[in-house]
C-alpha cells in the first residue's frame, strides 16, 4: 500500500522515503527512493576541482535486508520526504 507524503512524514518508525537529486556537467537527474532509508553517507574521490566525484551511500531497508546503494556525480543531493520545523522538505547536499 502506498502512503501519502503526510502519512510518510509522520511515519512512526522514524524511516523516511525520499530522492537522490544528482548533477553534473552533462544535467540533472532525479532518483525516487521508495524504500525506507536507514542511514546515509558522503565521500569524495577527487583528482582535482574539476575532476571531482562525490559519492552519497544510503542505506536502504529491501524487504528486511539492509543494502548499500551509491550514488555518483558532482553534486548529489538526498531530499528526504519529511520537512523541517520551517516547512521545507529535510535535504542533505554532498558538492
């Protein structure tokens, strides 16, 4: 059954849904996450400013079994389907 983005806001177990937002030289790319997200994680592998590659992980709930999915460009944003106190959706910026 699919909740609503109030129902998953207020989601009890306190595990979000949400998208990666991934940009790079070549444009723009939105992932839905429709698994809960458990815990999440940056890095950056860089020879240089321009060569940069950020790597966001996150840890996804998969039927019971916990799996790591990275994402790569050079800017990644998780945008989580919860707001902050001031209304805008919780998001995480990796650059």
């Amino acid at each position: 059954m699919n909740k609503t983005l109030l129902e998953k806001q207020y989601d009890p177990t306190g595990k979000p849904t949400g998208r990666i937002l991934l940009i790079d030289r070549w444009g723009f790319k939105e992932i839905k996450i429709d698994q809960p997200i458990l815990s999440y994680t940056a890095s950056v592998g860089a020879m240089n400013d321009i060569d940069r590659e950020i790597t966001m992980s996150v840890l996804l709930d998969v039927d019971g079994e916990h799996k790591w999915i990275n994402y790569e460009a050079q800017q990644v944003w998780l945008v989580l389907d919860r707001f902050n106190e001031d209304g805008n959706p919780e998001a995480y910026f990796a650059s």
